[in-house]
C-alpha cells in the first residue's frame, strides 16, 4: 500500500516590494581631538562633537523618490562660512574649539531633491551636492582629519539639476546649479543664517549659470580593482569687476591590491587644482591627498599626507599640511572607531593632535 504525502512548496523567492515605501540610513559620529602641542596661542586643548547625517528616501515606485539628505554638526566647528575662506569646512586651530558645546550644533538641509533611477541613467533636480572629487567621503576612513580637510572642494548646498549615464563599472554625470542662498540654506536649533545672494562667492552668478561634469568607476584600462575619478568644475561668479569664474580640476585613483582572503592594501592619490577659488580673482589653490591604506580582518591602519597651497596675486599666501597614522577597527558591518595622530600645519601655525572617531551606520 503506497501512502502519499502531500507537502507544501515553499518559495524561496523574494515577496515584491510594496509601494510607496521608505528607506534610508543614518549615520551617527562621535569625534573627540586634542592638541598635545601648537604654536598657536589662546587654543583650547580639547575639543569635541557629534555629527548626525540621516539619508530619507520616499520611494514612490522603483524608479522615481523623493530624497533628503540632513546633517546635525556644530556651525562653529564645521562649515563656518569664513569671509575669507569661504571654501573652509573646518579650521583645526580655532580659538572657538569646545568639548560637546550642544548649543552650536545646527541642523541643515544637505539634499531636497527629486530623484530617478532607471538601469541606464540616473536623474535628479532640486538642492543637492554636485559630484566632485571622493577623496573627502567617509567611507574612504583616511584617519579621522583627512576629509575634513578635503570637504574644502567638495560641492555643497546647491540648487539645480544633475543627469547621469550609467555605464558598465562607472558613471558620467553632468550638473548645472547655482549656490543655495533661499531659507534652505539656514539651520535649525542654532542658527547660521541665510546664504548670502550678494557675497560675491562662485556660484552666486544666476540660475543654473554654473556647472560641473565628473567620471569615476572602477576596473580602469580593463585592470580589476583600479578605481578612478576625473571632474571639472566652472562656477559663475557676480558682475563685478573683481569677481572671476572659478575653474577646476580634479584626478583620483586607487588600488586594491589584495594579498589573501583578509588582507589589502590600497594605494590612493587625489589631486585638485582650481583658479579664482571662491570667484577670488588670482586666488589658485591646490590640493593633493596621498594615502596607503592597509587592511587585515576588521582592522584598518594608514598613513596619509594631505596638502592645501592657495596662493594670490595680491594676497598673502598659504600653505597648509597634514601628515597622518591612524588605525582602526570595525566591530561589526555598522560600528568602526579609528584613532589618529597628526601632525597640522594651518595658517602659517603648527599643531600636533590626536583624535578618535566612533561611527555607526543605522540602515532601514
């Protein structure tokens, strides 16, 4: 006699997603330096803060959402709009440094923008912040002070459009934008006021009158594992006679070079260089990042150097530098800290710090 057994099929296939849906991440940081010596007098030793950055994204369908992007940081610390240098996200030897100072911390709309995404292309509109150069992204942990440094170039707070070609291991992306300067670009909590429409800054110079063409991919020349990023930027300026267009060039690459299952080493090169930076007729800077990064399990270690030289034809020059040993570890896929030593050289001034960084990613 033959028994049959009826059994349920199981799919293993994932359920389709339901729209509209919301998803994102937030990444939390806590960043603690202290200067053990500098030259520069009336410094607080210590200093500290948190840095809040939630990505929100409604996706409406799989190709269409609408994206914000937000940051809770101290105005006095970073992004401080500094007359004269307006590009400065953060001055390491302020006199202003304070340890956990929560009444200076602002929040700020980074992003507000529509977005679409097909396999092809890729485009948004709104306020965002155009491609230009990598080396200042996170995500990158060159140490806890290299991309506060290199965040001076990245392009921020802008109010346009930007397209992009999605090619087989790269992009291509053009923008044209101008500064945000609506109640946007105010904060919450602490205020630091509007942009100004009048301070003669590039990227003031009208509607989408400035613009900005990037590549970056991987596998360059066909070789695995080469990432590399080119960019221009071209940002108008005001009608006035000692106003100029801001021109700039950037050139990055780098290199996983694995040596087993758990063990990397990355070689990494960044240069920038940009004429009438901040529409400053004469005033040229250049920026050049350069890094080896050496990976084994969870841990990270790495020595870097990072040097800024904005020079003008009627102004005093400047030439800044940062050398760095940091090492670090990740916890899980979502907890790292990383612990630096460097020695800075900002405004004709030296300092030597030590700082840590903790940084957990929450994803939804």
């Amino acid at each position: 006699m033959a028994i049959l057994l009826l059994c349920p099929v199981i799919s293993l296939a994932q359920s389709p997603k339901i729209y509209p849906n919301v998803s994102g991440d937030v990444l939390v940081q806590t960043q603690f330096d202290r200067i053990i010596s500098t030259t520069q007098k009336g410094v607080t030793a210590n200093n500290g803060f948190f840095y809040v950055e939630p990505k929100i994204s409604v996706n409406f369908d799989k190709n269409w959402s609408m994206r914000t992007e937000w940051r809770l940081q101290p105005n006095n610390v970073l992004t401080t709009r500094d007359r004269e240098n307006p590009e400065r996200y953060r001055t390491f030897l302020a006199t202003d440094r304070s340890f956990l100072n929560v009444r200076e911390q602002g929040l700020l709309i980074e992003e507000l923008k529509v977005h679409y995404e097909n396999d092809d292309m890729r485009f948004q509109a709104g306020k965002f912040d155009p491609t230009f150069g990598t080396a200042w992204r996170k995500s990158k942990r060159i140490g806890v002070f290299a991309a506060q440094f290199n965040e001076d170039y990245n392009l921020r707070e802008k109010l346009g459009a930007s397209v992009s070609a999605l090619l087989e291991g790269s992009q291509i992306s053009f923008s044209s934008f101008m500064n945000d300067y609506t109640g946007l670009s105010n904060s919450m909590f602490n205020k630091r006021g509007d942009a100004s429409s009048n301070g003669g800054i590039a990227g003031n110079g009208g509607f989408m009158s400035s613009y900005s063409l990037s590549m970056e991919g991987r596998n360059f020349v066909g070789i695995e594992n080469w990432f590399y990023n080119f960019g221009y930027r071209n940002l108008s300026a005001e009608n006035r006679p000692d106003r100029f267009r801001e021109t700039g060039f950037v050139l990055g690459s780098e290199y996983l070079y694995k040596l087993g299952k758990e063990t990397s080493v990355i070689p990494l090169f960044e240069m920038v260089s940009i004429s009438n930076f901040g529409g400053d007729d004469g005033r040229d800077a250049k920026y050049a990042t350069l890094a080896v990064i050496g990976k084994y399990s969870g841990w990270t270690a790495s020595a870097s150097t990072v040097t800024r030289n904005i020079n003008h034809r009627t102004k005093k020059a400047s030439s800044d530098r940062q050398i760095q040993f940091s090492i670090g570890y990740k916890f899980t896929d979502n907890l790292t800290l990383d612990i630096s030593r460097a020695n800075i050289k900002e405004d004709g001034k030296k300092g030597s710090l030590i700082g840590a960084t903790m940084s957990y990613l929450y994803r939804f």
